[in-house]
C-alpha cells in the first residue's frame, strides 16, 4: 500500500476473484464511498483513507477465512454464504460496525408501532449482506430465504421482533398453531392467484425483507433509507392483507420496443411508466443480451394489483371480492391499452409493435419471485421513442381509449398482439383478418368489410379497399386449405393487415367513437357515407 501526503492510500494488497465477483456495493457501504468509487478500489484505482484501508483489508481476510473453511466442508457456495450472516459483533453485523467506523450513517427508525420499530431495525442491520452477490444469484437471500431467516434468528433482538409479530392483531388471524418456536407458529393461507402456502413465524420477516428488497430494486434507487421505507410499504401491505382486505400489491410489466428517451419517469393514468437504468437492467432482465438493449429499447410499467388471501377458517373459501377476480381482466386490459396508444399515437411512422415480455407481482408472503415471461413480439431494430413531443398526443389518445366503450373489439386487440406474435405463420394471419372483422362487428356480413373500410377511411381508400377484398379472398383460401404461400408472402399478407387495422382504429375512435361497440356498427358505419353518426 502506497501513502501520498495527504494520508490517501492506494491498496495494493491482492483482492481475491471470488471476492471481486461478490460485488462493488457491498465495498461501497462498508466503506462508506460511492458506488464507482467501489469499483475503482476493486481495480486497485481508488484512493482510500487508513482507516478503510483497514477495513478493507479485514474484509478480504474475513472472506479468506470463510472460504478457507467452506473449502474444507467441501461444499464451497452453500457453507460459505450461510455463515456470512453470522458475523457478529456487540450484537451487530460487523458491515454495519465497517460502515459506522468509516464515518458512515446507518438508517433512523422512527416507526410509531413497536413491529414497525423491530422490524425496520431488523432490515437496517441486515441490508448490507443484500448487497452481496452469491454466485449467479444477484444477492445472497435470493431464493435462499433460509440463510435469511437464520441470520434474523441470531440477532440480539430476534424474540422481540417473533413477539411483536404474535402480538400484532393484523397476523394473529393468520396464525392457527401458536408453538414454543417460531417454526411451531404458523397457519396456512390460499391467495387469490390460486396458490396455496404456510406463512410461519420463522419465515415471516425474511419474506417481508426479500420482497422488499425485490420492490426497490425493481423501483431503481438503492440506499438502506429506501429499502427500509420499502419494507414499512410492504408491512402494510401485508397488515392489510391478513386483516382481510383487498390490498393493491405492487405489479410491474416490462414492454419493449418503446425508449422512453427525455425523462426517467412518467405518471399516466395506468401507473408510471419508468426507463430501464443499469441498475434496474442488471437485477430485471439479468441476461447481458438484453441489458444493454433495453435503455434504448423498452421501458417499464408500475401499477397496482388486487390482491387478498384467505386464512383459518376461510381457507377454502372461493368467494372472492369483485375487485380480486377481475385483476387479471385488468392488467391485461392495461397492457393492451398501451399497446394501443403507442400505435395510435406514432401511426404515420409504421411503428413496431409495442408489447409485454414480463410481468412481476410482488406480494409479502411468497418466498420465490413471482416474474414471469410473457410469449411476445419480435424484438424492432427501430424502437418508437418517447419524446416529450408526443406527451400530449399520448395523454389524448389514452384518455379516449378510457372515455370510449372498447368492450366490443376486445377480440381484436388480443388478436393483434397474437399475429404481431407469430406474422410469419397462417395462424398469425387468420388472427389479423378476424381482428379486422371484430373491428366492425363483422359476422355472416364479412364480406361488407371492404366498403366499410373505404367508408370509414375515406379519401385515398382505394388501396385500403383492395386490401380488404384481397384479405377477404386469403381468408376464404386458408379455410378452403388452398393457401401455398411461403412464411414470407404470409409475413408481408399480416403485416399489411395488421396496418390497415390500427388504421381502422385510428379513424373508428376519431370518427365513430359512441359506436366503436355497437353491434350494427358495420352497417352504420356504411350508412353514414363519411357523416358524423348521432349517439
């Protein structure tokens, strides 16, 4: 180690890879430096007081030794990371005794119940071992709640905290055995997506910390006062939820295609829309292909979803609130509304199709996360971008889509996602034409479909109608078994399809929007040779 005259120092000493590969952040909260200041000091570039020369040297050496004793267990991960959390000092986590030697601040809690108290000052104590990356996983409780729940276990206030939680009146209800162990306190639970668990006392808290976890890093910003104001949210979410209310448990939806490009956020009727940051990327997406893309290429909704659970003696009880059993309705009612608004909005520059490709609901009880993958749309070389140029004609567009009746064509926007899907394939084609007909409520009177669209179009319509007749004839010819084309021809054919559907729309809820569900929309439309049509 070098010495300059100020006292800075450069360490020198070798960090080993293993300790590399736990992460930059744990060095900065140990530290008490900045994120890229940890990275540097990772790269023997950083300049370090002796006193956090100190510290890290007693970091690298602690790590050795760990490792040194997993290595002789011969089960290097599991024994390693499991007695991490263990490191205890005067009842404290010897990160939290780093962090406060380098001068740095630990969060106040200053929550007005006593579970409130015990448990922030649980979270407080244990935030910086979520900073530690364990292997592949991207932090040391990921789907290892048991490391957590044994780490909460050992800490001097542990029997407050279970005691607090019997004691609360929101989770007495949810505990049907009351045991001499928190592990012997328990009760069973089935939540309105259907899935039915065991919410035990032992486990309780390292459920709340983990999914908490989950929502900030998903939200973006990282500090030990966010995750702690974040595990408060998610305590009252969970109150709330074992009280037997509907509570509105956060859901994000990741869509790609679409770059917000002048601002990180956006508040909209349907939640805030939120640009993918490096951070948010690494822990979402966590494959490299596409954390890259997705800056420039995607952006993120954050909106709520109702959400209860059933317990004791209500555990099979189906009837569920009204709020409960359309979420699902609801969620996918959103994404198909945004979807639409992004095409209508940016419709003169034949955009992409803007699409879902992950969902993630984050509730307080489950101890694996519940992201899933969504079946989506071909990944645009040319995403739309999202400027502040357009934020009026997106409000427009999105308050019509709420004040208009869609009910009616529902079918059609489903079955434009699902030939945006598969634009290569007959059954992506079939999927357009029957979009186009539920546009106009088409049934034994498709073959009017073409004069309406030169109707409602109006004025240059005559390429419009001929695609209409053209894909009227594809239609008849898929069904008759005597289509032959090969996936390019059937490619171009969806396409174009596709196009002259959101053309439709465009001018259907301009134009028509008191009729957009009315069943004899076809014939009105026709009727109305171009004139406004009375409600």
């Amino acid at each position: 180690m070098f010495v300059d005259a100020g006292g800075v120092m450069s360490f020198k000493e070798p960090i080993p890879n293993f300790v590399k590969a736990m992460g930059h952040r744990v060095v900065s909260y140990i530290l008490n430096i900045s994120e890229a200041e940890a990275r540097h000091v990772l790269q023997h570039q950083g300049k370090l007081s002796a006193k956090q020369v100190e510290t890290l040297t007693s970091y690298v050496q602690l790590c050795r030794q760990m490792r040194a004793v997993a290595v002789s267990q011969g089960d290097i991960e599991q024994s390693f990371f499991h007695r991490l959390p263990h490191v205890l000092q005067n009842g404290q986590h010897i990160f939290s005794v780093w962090r406060r030697q380098n001068g740095g601040e630990t969060p106040m809690v200053s929550a007005s119940d006593p579970l409130a108290r015990s448990l922030a000052g649980v979270a407080a104590e244990l935030y910086p071992l979520f900073l530690v990356k364990a292997g592949a996983r991207p932090h040391l409780f990921y789907r290892a709640s048991g490391y957590l729940s044994a780490a909460i276990s050992h800490l001097p206030g542990n029997k407050t905290l279970y005691r607090h939680f019997i004691e609360d009146r929101s989770f007495e209800r949810v505990f049907e055995v009351i045991g001499n162990e928190p592990s012997e306190t328990y009760g069973h639970y089935v939540d309105s997506k259907g899935k039915r668990g065991v919410i035990s006392l032992s486990s309780l808290p390292a459920a709340l910390l983990i999914n908490s976890y989950d929502l900030m890093r998903v939200r973006g910003p990282i500090s030990a006062d966010v995750f702690v104001s974040t595990v408060l949210e998610m305590l009252e979410i969970a109150r709330s939820v074992a009280d037997g209310e509907v509570a509105q448990i956060p859901l994000f939806v990741g869509f790609r295609n679409a770059a917000l490009v002048d601002f990180d956020e956006l508040e909209t009727k349907w939640g805030t829309l939120r640009r993918y940051t490096p951070s948010i990327a690494e822990y979402v997406l966590q494959l490299p292909s596409q954390m890259a893309k997705r800056k420039d290429s995607g952006f993120m909704l954050e909106s709520g979803y109702a959400y209860a659970i059933n317990s004791g003696d209500l555990l099979d009880d189906d009837d569920w609130p009204s709020e409960v059993l359309e979420a699902e309705s609801e969620k996918v009612s959103t994404e198909l509304n945004i979807t639409l608004c992004m095409s209508m909005c940016f419709l003169n520059d034949a955009p992409p199709f803007v699409a879902p490709e992950w969902a993630w609901h984050i509730d307080p009880f489950s101890l694996e996360g519940a992201k899933t993958a969504v079946d989506t749309v071909t990944e645009a070389e040319e995403p739309i971008c999202i400027t502040n140029n357009v934020l009026d004609e997106l409000e427009n567009w999105s308050l019509l889509l709420e004040d208009t009746d869609s009910t009616g064509i529902r079918l059609a926007f489903t079955r434009l996602f699902s030939a945006a899907r598969q634009p290569d394939r007959l059954d992506g084609l079939l999927d357009a034409i029957l979009a186009l007909r539920n546009i106009f409520g088409a049934g034994k009177n498709a073959d009017d479909v073409p004069v309406a669209v030169g109707e409602l179009i109006s004025g240059h319509a005559s390429e419009a109608i001929e695609l209409a007749e053209n894909l009227s004839d594809d239609w008849n010819q898929i069904l008759s078994g005597e289509a032959w084309w090969d996936n390019e021809e059937i490619r171009e054919k969806t396409l174009a399809c596709i196009s002259l559907c959101l053309t439709c729309l465009h001018h259907l809820y301009l134009k028509y929007p008191t009729i957009v569900s009315d069943p004899e929309r076809l014939k009105r439309i026709i009727a109305a040779n171009g004139k406004s049509i009375a409600c």
